[in-house]
C-alpha cells in the first residue's frame, strides 16, 4: 500500500468521501439529489463517500458545482464537525503513524489538551 506522510491512499479517500458526505448533508441534500444533479447514479455517489472509488478531476468539479462549493472545500480535512467521524479519522493517523510521527502528535496534542 503506497502512504504519504503516514496515511495510506485508502484513508484519503476514506477522508475525502466523509468530507462529500458531510458537505451534501449540511446542505440537506439527498445522495439520489445530488447525483440527479450530476449525472451519476446515486449507487456510484455512494460509493465516492465511502472511499470506494476513483472519481476523476471532471467528477470532482462536476460535484463541486452540485454543491455550490469551491474544489479545494471537498479536500478540506479540518473543517469534518461530525465528532466521531473526527475522532475516527485522528485515530486511522495514529494508527499508521510511525514512531517521529507519534512522538510529534504527542507533544502536539499534549500542548493542546490541557488538563
């Protein structure tokens, strides 16, 4: 499995479908919706949001404009206000963290959370 910087592609795209996911449903739309308004059957949008699949550049901007967001807001990992889906993604990190990383998200989280 080929990583950068300690995720692996399967949990970016894992990532980048929860943030889909979390975009149409802030907006209050429905898979079958938002696919009608791409062209795409809502079995293959679901797919996308689960990180099953390899949309290409087009579907991307094509979903973008279906959502009436900029390109650069669907990769947009930080902004995720789902709790769980937050701590599940932190915990996929440290989990395919290596040890430099692990030693550097400690000091960091450590200087975050304050007890």
């Amino acid at each position: 499995m080929i990583k950068k910087k300690g995720r692996s592609i399967v949990d970016i795209k894992q990532m980048i479908g929860a943030r889909i996911a979390e975009i149409r449903s802030q907006k209050g739309i429905t898979q079958e919706l938002l696919a009608g308004k791409m062209g795409i059957s809502s079995k293959y949008l679901s797919s996308i949001e689960r990180g099953k699949e390899n949309p290409t550049l087009n579907t991307f901007i094509t979903l973008s404009e279906a959502l009436n967001v900029d390109l650069g807001e669907i990769f947009s990992f930080v902004q995720i206000e789902d709790s769980s889906k937050r701590k599940s993604m932190v915990q996929s990190l440290i989990k395919n963290a290596d040890d430099d990383q692990l030693k550097l998200a400690f000091k960091v989280l450590s200087a975050l959370i304050q007890k």
